[in-house]
C-alpha cells in the first residue's frame, strides 16, 4: 500500500541468497545474520541508529512466515528483519485490520470516487499539465527574479502567444519567488528556522476546475500554489513535539487566543503572511497575488482570450468544503462532448521478473523519491521486489487456500492497457500482507497508492468468504515518532502488535501511550476486560485517561505509500551482541536449544543436541549463545520447526 504501508527497509547483502519462487522444499531453511547496526532511513538524524535481527532465508514456508509477522518480523526480498525494539532509534510497530470490520474515511471514499471519474471520463487527465523532469527548468528556477521576471512578463504570458515552455518557466519562475519568501520568513525568524521547509510549486488553474467558475468577474484566476497548507501542517507538528521557539509561532496567534495553549496554525495565516512579501510580482508580471483559503493565487488583471485563463474563483480544499457542510457540483455545458471512456484491469500474478514492471519501478524511484539514477538498478529491483523465499501453495480446491493460492504475487493496475501501478503482496494463511506499491508519478492526482490498500483489503474480504481463516490485512511497520509513516493508521479499526507479549492492542489504546513514549509494552496497558490502564509510580494500575492534546493528534496523511523507508547498509553494520541476562524474563522463550534443527555442510540435518554428540565443534559457547538470541526473536515453537543453517 500506500502508505507506506508499502514500504520497508530495503537491505541487501553482498553475495546473499538468490531468491526461490515457488519451489524448493517443505521447510524453511534460514542463515542467521545476527543483530546490526545501521543509519536510521525513517529520522535519518544525526548519531540515530537502527538495531535490527537479521535471518537470510533460503526457503521460508508460508505458515512460517505468518507466525513470524505475528512476532514483529518483515521481509524484504529474501531477508528478512526484526527492530530491537528498546534500542532502535525508531521503533516499528506491526499493524493489521481485521477487512471485515474495516470503515472507510470520507478521504478513502473520495479516493474512489476520484478514479470512477477519471474512468468515466468525467475527470481531467492532469498528465497534460505535469512539468517534466527536465534540467533545463530547474535552472529557470534558479534565475534571479530580475531577469525571469522582466523576459517572461505580460506580453508574453497573457496573451494568446504562448507556449508550453514559457508557462512552465514561469510557473518555475514563481514558485522560486515563494521558496525565497520562505528563506526570507525563517532568517527574520517570522517562521521557526529549525525547520526543513517544503519547496513551492505553482500550477495552472486546470480545465476542470474552470467548469467550476463562474464568469464576468474582472480578474482571472491563472495560477495558484497549496504551500501554505504545508507549512502550516509542519509547523502545528513541531507544536506537538515541543521543539520550536513559541516567540516565532506566537506571531500567528489571534487576538483573542489563550497564549497558554498551542497555537493553530491555518494555511491561510500563512499564505497571508507569504502573500504580503510578493508584492513586487505584480509590477514584474502583471499579476495580482493574494490568499484565498489557505492558498495563494494569481490573477490577471484585465480579461484575456489566452487559452492559459480562467475566471475568477475560490481553491477550496475538498476537506474544507466538507467541513463547512457544502456541496459542490461541477457545473456541465449542455453541448460539451461526450466523455472518454477509460477500462481498469487488476491482474494478480506471480512474483517474477517484468522489463515494463521495472521501468515502471525506476521511474517511480527516481521521481517520487529522488534516487540517483545509477543506484536504481535491475538487480537491486530483483533482490527487493522479486525475489522471495516463500514456497507456492497451490490451492487443493477447498477452503483452506484461496485459488490464487499462497505465495508472493505482484498487483498490477492497468488503464487503457498501460501499466499504472504494481503492489507487491504476500498472500498467507491468515492475511494478504502488503509490501510495496509503485505507481506512474503522472498519473499522482490520482491518489493511486490510497487506491490499492482500498482493493487488498476488499480482496480479502471477498476471499474470506471462501477461505475464513483469511481475514487480515497487514499494513507493514507502523512507526509513531515519524510522522510520514503515520498514515497507515488512516485504515481503521487497526490493531498493533504488542513488542513483548505479542498480543494485538487496538490502535485507539496504543496511540495514547505513543504519544508519551516512543517504546512501551502496550500489553501492560490493557486489562483482562479491554479496558487501558496506566500504571502509576507506585506501581497502582489506574484507568488511562489521555490529555486533551493527546487525544487531538493528527495523523499526516500526506504520503500514500511510505516511501522506501531505509537504505542498503554493507559497510555500515556491525554485529553487536545481546546477552542473554540483559532480557527481561518474558523475552526467553520456552524451549530447549537442543531441539534446534542444524543445517551443516558435510553432515546430515539434525538437532543440535544429536550434533553435539556426532560432531566437535570449535566454540560450543559461542554457539549456543546465539542459539538462545536466535529461540527468542523467533519464538521457541518456530526455533525448534525451521532449520538453522550453519553455512
């Protein structure tokens, strides 16, 4: 999904494993690599350091696999990783929902009313108004606001000579004035300057909004910019978190506020305060800037028949023209043409290789998230997203396996024919477990990664019907202390997974606790009855009655498919060890090490208590230490069914 929750660390290791689909034998078979560590790829700050559990699998069977997602772990290709909860810098908290009793959000609703109209032709295809990646721009957007300003001012721009690239230079031209705006805002500290901000980008009104408009005003809407609902959003999250300067925010404070609470920040305060610092604009280009809810918008002074203008109108937000309680209609012309039909096809497949998947894959990397071009590579792709150790289950035709059956599987979306989105899925006993999601970066508008977590959790609903013990749907790590992995809470009523107990916490009970600490045992907060509980320092447990701040906290919805959260870490990780008597009495499992299956070359596959006596080994203790680390990240009941290979 989305979300992220489609995306996870990716790691690789110099000469692992190549992946098995769909063969090899009946039992697992994995090496295990230890605990690392590494940078952090969800804070990457300074000094912050991710400690994971690494196992490299040869084959992994499903019903394994399922058991080993119910005690935290994740795959990524054919490794397979678990955080160490009290010690990694982020901690990653396993998320699922039960599909039946899912509930759409009015944003998840949108979401597929959008797509229905863009497949019935109702809705623009925005494509035709993307700026390209092209280097030539970026250089536009460097130019100094004299010299773009003064070749690209009216009479080329608001008459009917234009052309594409000068509406995008000037679009590039504009958004640079605001990202200078900003720099000016944080230098004279009228925006906390302990803040990355986003960079500006101006779009044209589109041809589906102007059917919106109404006609005759004096001024024409040509251009307008959301910034302002960024930075706002930004800055009421640094409040949360407590780290800012409340004489920079207290600025923003209206008259009649209580200066002993936070302060809310609207967009339209920002874009009001950015909008009085681009004055200069209209002498320059002959437009008229100002904020218009929360946006900043360009207008045309006089009437043109530029193809490039629109009439004059409000950008409202689909949110705040649901919180206000109106409805919009789009307006239609009684002699407009008929809409282009367009056909959606969703095709479940097997994990393998695809050139079309790939270039897809790499065009997303590169656009979406920024990745050097040289490091996208077909092999990394592969190890990430096609290998896997998974053996194939086919379905036996009852209801214990779906008719896909069980494995690992790419989604691919189809429009028109053309590829538009892959969500790599692992599907198991109990749950379709969603990985990954990449998407064509053109086709953006239309919220395609939301989209997909929509359908994986309606397919397992429709498949639950025919195999019941389906019924979940996993929605990969999520981590509270960064807030672009907090949209996968947006599918609710989820559940995380407990990093001690291993027991699912309604999310609506662990978010409190988050909120106060970055790691806790969220099983000591629940009673027998389901009611949360504290416990207080005196060791009393007390009823949980969260803040009001608390409580109020927003989840940042901004990213719909989590990005790819970490980094290939070769060089950088250290094998560190964890005694034993370090772990608290509910981490050591039940079990007996001498019941571990050992895989060693030249000897027959036994347990280690039989390879005691059939073989000397050099440093016994040694061996039997990370035997004991490795029985209580796992479990003792999976300890004892997979084979530990010894190389």
């Amino acid at each position: 999904m989305a979300g992220g929750s489609h995306n996870e660390a990716s790691s690789s290791r110099s000469g692992g494993r190549s992946g098995n689909v769909g063969g090899g034998r009946g039992q697992s078979v994995v090496l295990d690599c230890g605990p690392r560590r590494g940078p952090c790829g969800y804070c990457k700050s300074k000094g912050a350091t991710s400690i994971t559990h690494g196992l490299w699998a040869d084959t992994l069977t499903v019903y394994d696999y399922q058991d080993l997602l119910d005690r935290g772990w994740r795959r990524s290709g054919c490794y397979l990783y678990k955080p160490e909860m009290k010690k990694t810098c982020c901690p990653s908290y396993t998320i699922r929902l039960k599909a039946a009793d899912f509930v759409h959000s009015k944003e998840q609703s949108r979401v597929y009313r959008r797509l229905e109209r863009y497949l019935n032709g109702s809705l623009e295809d925005k494509r035709q108004d993307k700026i390209p990646a092209d280097p030539s721009i970026s250089k536009v957007s460097q130019c100094s606001s004299g010299d773009r300003g003064s070749s690209l001012q009216r009479g080329n721009l608001l008459t009917g000579n234009n052309d594409d690239n000068n509406i995008k230079e000037f679009m590039c031209h504009l958004s640079h004035e605001i990202d200078k705006v900003v720099i000016s805002c944080t230098e004279s500290r009228e925006f906390p300057s302990n803040l990355e901000y986003p960079k500006a980008s101006v779009r044209k009104v589109s041809l589906a909004e102007k059917k919106k408009l109404a006609k005759g005003s004096e001024e024409d809407l040509l251009y307008t910019c959301n910034i302002s609902f960024q930075i706002a959003a930004a800055l009421n999250r640094m409040q949360l978190n407590k780290v800012y300067d409340r004489e920079e925010i207290e600025s923003f404070r209206c008259p009649h506020e209580d200066r002993g609470r936070p302060v809310k920040l609207l967009p339209n305060a920002v874009a009001e305060k950015l909008v009085g610092l681009l004055s200069h604009l209209q002498q320059n280009t002959g437009l008229s800037v100002r904020a218009c809810n929360g946006h900043i918008n360009y207008y045309s002074v006089k009437q043109q028949t530029s193809d490039y203008e629109v009439p004059k109108t409000t950008l409202c937000s689909e949110d705040s023209q649901s919180m206000s309680g109106k409805k919009r209609t789009a307006m239609k012309s009684p002699d407009s043409s008929p809409s282009k039909k367009r056909k959606l096809e969703i095709h479940l497949e097997r994990s393998s290789f695809d050139p079309e998947e790939y270039e897809l894959y790499r065009k997303y990397q590169i656009e979406v998230h920024n990745d050097p071009p040289e490091k996208v590579s077909e092999s990394s792709y592969r190890r990430f997203l096609v290998d896997t150790p998974l053996v194939f289950v086919p379905s036996p035709g009852d209801s214990t396996v779906p008719t896909c059956g069980f494995g690992s599987f790419h989604q691919r979306y189809l429009i028109d024919g053309q590829l538009v989105a892959v969500g790599v899925i692992d599907i198991l006993p109990k749950c379709l477990s969603s990985k990954y999601l990449f998407w064509d970066p053109d086709l953006a508008f239309l919220s395609l990664g939301k989209y997909s977590a929509l359908q994986e959790i309606n397919w397992v609903r429709i498949n639950q019907i025919h195999c019941p013990a389906l019924e979940y749907y996993y929605l990969g790590y999520y981590i509270h202390s960064c807030h672009k992995m907090r949209y996968k809470a947006a599918y609710h009523p989820s559940a995380l997974l407990c990093p001690l107990r291993y027991k699912w916490i309604p999310f609506d009970v662990a978010k409190p606790l988050l909120d106060k600490w970055k790691y806790t045992v969220l099983s000591d907060y629940v009673g027998e009855n389901g009611v949360p509980l504290l416990h207080s320092n005196s060791g009393n447990a007390k009823t949980f009655e969260p803040e009001e701040s608390e409580c109020n906290g927003s989840h940042d919805l901004m990213i719909e498919d989590g990005g790819m959260a970490g980094s290939d870490n070769d060089d950088s990780d250290d094998e560190m060890e964890l005694e034993t008597n370090e772990l608290e009495p509910a981490e050591i499992e039940d079990g007996d090490i001498g019941n571990i299956i050992i895989e060693l070359t030249g000897v027959p596959t036994m347990k280690y208590k039989d390879l005691q006596s059939a073989v000397r080994l050099r440093e016994p203790h040694h061996l039997e230490s990370q035997l004991l680390r490795y029985m209580r990240v796992v479990g003792g009941q999976l300890s004892e069914r997979m084979v530990y290979s010894l190389g």
